[in-house]
C-alpha cells in the first residue's frame, strides 16, 4: 500500500522548528551581549573579590525531532509481476549469439575462484607440472587459459533466452 504524506502538515512544523530555533539564538546571543556589556576592563577578578557561585543544576534541553524534507509526499510506483519461462537458443555451429565473443573478466573471475576452491578441497588436477610449490589460483588460472576445464558459461538475457557456451568456443 501506498502512504502518502501531507506537505502542508510537513511545510508547517519544519516552520515551527525552524522559529524555534531562530528564537532560541536569538535569546542566547541577547544574553550572552549583556555578560559582555556588564563586565567592564576596569574590573579585574581577583582571589579576593571572587565569588563562590553555587552550581544550579540545569535539566538538558530536549532536541525536537525535525522531518527531513526526503519524507515529503512520495509515490511508490508497483508493477505487476510478469513470469518469464527460459528459452535455449541453439546456434548453427560454435556461433555465440548472446554476449562478446571472449570471457569477460566477471566470467574469468567466477571460473577461477570456483576451480581454485575445487582444488583446494582436493579435486584432480586437468593438467600436468609441479603442483606442489604452486597454489591453488594460479593453477586455476592456467587450466583455464589452456581450457581444460569441461565447463559452459549461460549466458542468460531480460527475456529469457539464454545460450550455454562452452569454454572452448570462447577466446581468452
């Protein structure tokens, strides 16, 4: 549901505040003058005519909430849910339809975290060499620029369709 606000009742105590505000400056600053003006540079305090000024106890002064002008009237616009069915495109060939041509650096990045963690947790290596002086990501990182990894991308539009695309139909 919608909730509308009122400008008029908003307008109006964000006036109030502000007046009160103004006021209470203006008392500060009229009260803070006439200390100026009464003590004069001829009238120096010394030990002698110090005076003791017992302390009153005075309770804080409550801030009033103030409105932010954000809260004012504001539509909240609601859009019928619609249900999308997925749909494969397939494509005559290696042909990539949806997307660029190569990985994308987000697509390199999920890939090579996703095997780095594999690894990690034991799983068989897709390549040979010295594993053991290496870690984990940079042998991620190599499996797939060799594309040895048996793994597709979906590439997946607004509407639905979405086209999987193996590795090997991907330049690097």
């Amino acid at each position: 549901m919608v909730e509308e606000l009122n400008n008029k009742d908003i307008d109006k105590t964000l006036g109030d505040t502000k007046l009160e505000n103004e006021r209470e400056t203006t008392v500060k600053k009229s009260s803070k003058h006439k200390k100026k003006e009464s003590s004069s540079k001829s009238e120096t305090k010394t030990p002698k005519n110090r005076t003791k000024h017992k302390k009153v106890l005075e309770e804080p002064e409550v801030p009033t909430p103030q409105v932010p002008e954000s809260l004012r009237k504001e539509e909240f616009v609601e859009y019928e849910e619609f249900e999308v069915s997925l749909r494969e495109i397939n494509s005559q060939g290696q042909e990539i339809l949806i997307g660029p041509k190569r990985l994308t650096r987000f697509e390199k990045a999920r890939i090579t975290g996703a095997r780095s963690l594999q690894i990690s947790y034991g799983a068989p290596l897709m390549i040979k060499g010295n594993v053991n002086a290496r870690s984990s990501i940079s042998i991620a990182i190599e499996e797939l620029e060799n594309k040895a990894l048996p793994i597709s991308i979906r590439r997946t539009l607004p509407n639905g369709i979405y086209q999987d695309i193996p590795i090997e139909w991907l330049k690097s």
